[in-house]
C-alpha cells in the first residue's frame, strides 16, 4: 500500500504529484501530519495552504528530534526517517508555490 498525494489545479490538471509507502503512516501520525497527507478531507483540508501550518510544525519536530522519529522507521526499510523528511519538505514547498490548488489522495 502506498499513499499517492496531489495537488490539482482542476480535475484534469495536476500541478504536483507525489507517491510514498504507506509504512510511514505512523511515523506521520507521530509528527502529527498523518491527517494533512493521507486524509485531509476529515480534518477539512481542501487547499494546498489549509496544511502548510500542520506541515512546517511537523516537519520542525521531525528535524529536531530525528532519533525519536527513526524509531518509526518500517523494519523492512520500505519507509524510513531519511526518506519521508525529503517527501514532506517537497511538498511542502509544493503547497507554499501552489497555495490555492486542491488536494487530492489515493491510498
């Protein structure tokens, strides 16, 4: 399982896309971003900008206490620390540079 993130312009138009495993779910919920990327629509994330604060908070903690956070890491190493802090950061840049666009996931 995997969960696919993007960000839509309109239904025919993605403007960023983005896969990870699902294996970081814990982890994500942790940073307390689990919500903002795998579902959104229940914690009422529409646009882009509705999670950059839940991201920047999240992400902040995850580089403050990166040991904490490697204890999440999947024992098959499909879904490690090292991995899932890039994806985060990108989408996050992804979300300031797109601010109005929708959200939209697969998991």
């Amino acid at each position: 399982m995997s969960l696919d993130f993007t960000l839509c312009e309109t239904i025919y138009t993605d403007i960023y896309s983005r896969n990870i495993t699902h294996n970081l779910n814990k982890m994500a919920k942790e940073a307390g971003i689990y919500l903002a990327l795998w579902r959104p629509s229940e914690d009422g994330f529409v646009f882009a900008e509705d999670i950059i604060p839940v991201l920047e908070k999240g992400l902040k903690d995850m580089k403050e206490r990166p040991e904490h956070y490697k204890k999440f890491n999947s024992p098959n190493g499909w879904g490690t620390y090292k991995h899932f802090v890039p994806f985060v950061e990108e989408i996050l840049k992804a979300c300031k540079e797109n601010p109005t666009a929708k959200i939209e996931v697969d998991i």
